[in-house]
C-alpha cells in the first residue's frame, strides 16, 4: 500500500497538459488531492509501525513463555531426578 501511494503521489505531480501541450492543472486540486493521498500514506505507515510494535511485544512475549515452560520442564525433570535416588 505504501509503495502504491508513492506511485499515486508521483502521479498527482504530473502535469495534466491540453492539446497545446500547456499546463492546465488545477494548482488547489492537485494540492487537495496530495494532501488527501499524504494522509492516507502517513496513516498506513502509522498503522503499520504500530503493528510492528504489537509484534514484536508478542514475539517476546512467547519468547518469555517459551522460556518459563523450559525452565519448568527442567524443574520437573531434577525433581523426578532426586526422587529417584532418595
């Protein structure tokens, strides 16, 4: 989505010419119509930062998880472990 927006904003920037080959582009629309575009970008990236974020605090989450059940299961296994040899 990114990397269409870019492409839609180099579009925009293109000069719309007549028959003449004269510049004919309305200068308040084509401002409008990069504002809009600009927003819509910048608010996709936002979203996309923020997700990126979100997944990166999931991956450690499970990490951490991973982490606790490892140290569980050595836990497990030294307590089955003396319970052998008492």
């Amino acid at each position: 989505m990114l990397s269409e927006g870019q492409i839609l904003l180099d579009q925009l920037l293109l000069p719309v010419k007549d028959s003449k080959g004269q510049d004919v582009t309305p200068a308040d629309i084509r401002h409008r119509q990069v504002s809009q575009v600009n927003d819509a970008v910048g608010t996709v990236q936002r979203h996309k930062e923020r997700c990126d974020e979100l997944s990166d605090v999931r991956r450690l989450k499970l990490k951490q998880l991973l982490q606790l059940r490892s140290c569980e299961q050595d836990v497990d296994q030294v307590s089955s472990h003396v319970l052998y040899v008492q």
